[in-house]
C-alpha cells in the first residue's frame, strides 16, 4: 500500500460518516431555502420558499423542504420558484448545477438566468431565425457550430414561454 493510500485511510478512520433518510435528517421544516446565483447577479440569498421546480439533466424535479441530498446538472429550461401561496417567478437558465442540501437548503448556480417577464417572443422568434439562417449557411464551421448551440437555447426559451 504507498504512503498516500495509508495516510488516507489513517485520517479517514478518526471521521464518522453517517447515512440517513432525508426524514432523519435532525428538525424538520416546511421551507425550503433558497439561494440562487449567477456569477455577475444574485437572484435569492437564503430566502424561504415553498418549492421550487427546476428542469434537469436526470429529469424535471420538485423540490421540497427534507427532500433527499441530491446535485443535478441544469438543463436549459425554467426554474420556477414558488415563494407562497400567491407569489410564483419563473427564470430561464442556460445551465448550471443544483444542489440540494441535508438541511433543506438548496443552492443554484447557473451560467445565465432571465425572468420570463422580461424575454419578448417576438425577440426570441427573430434570433431564432437568424441563427438557424447562419447554422444553415456558408459560414465557417466554427460559425454554424456557435449559430447551432444558439438554435438549440432559442428553441429552450421558446419551449419554456409556451408552457
């Protein structure tokens, strides 16, 4: 066994680990937490909300107070944050991760995010159809490979705003 492997093990043993179910996770509350952050905004910091839905790379999630530990990867898609009863926001991501804690608190970090307030679909139905007209051109590869990835996040924001 090399020295590393041994010093591993040796300061590992003095730690204990323990698994439990996400209804064993010490007090339960009915809020969830949430953070939510890109790199150059914070959207929520620790705010208590009800639920938040959020599409991911394993499938859509609901995520409620004491659910179990889990990170997902973002897909493109929305985040819909439910504060109460009354009060729902949706933002689209272009991606990032989720992470959900042990202690009913969830972190997300996405590359970019927008309320869907504020995204026009006339806007979005115009650069859509100009990055499909570069995707589909005589540019240089490098061109149709940028112009495809916008066609797929234009695509995602337009699914998104017809739900």
């Amino acid at each position: 066994m090399n020295a590393l492997a041994r010093s591993a093990r040796v300061a590992s043993s003095s730690v204990r680990l323990a698994r439990f179910y996400a209804s064993e996770a010490g007090a339960a509350t009915d809020k969830l937490r949430l953070t939510f952050v890109l790199p150059h905004k914070t959207l929520y910091t620790g705010k208590d909300v009800n639920q938040v839905n959020l599409a991911a790379t394993s499938g859509d999630m609901g995520i409620l107070a004491n659910h179990v530990p889990t990170i997902e990867q973002l897909n493109p898609g929305i985040v819909e944050v439910i504060e109460s009863a009354e009060v729902t926001k949706k933002f689209f991501v272009s991606g990032g991760f989720a992470i959900v804690n042990p202690d009913s608190t969830l972190n997300i970090n996405a590359v970019e995010a927008a309320s869907l307030d504020e995204i026009s679909p006339e806007r979005v139905q115009a650069a859509l159809a100009q990055a499909q007209q570069v995707a589909n051109g005589n540019g240089s590869e490098v061109e149709k490979a940028q112009a495809k990835i916008e066609v797929d996040v234009y695509e995602a924001i337009q699914s998104a705003l017809s739900k």
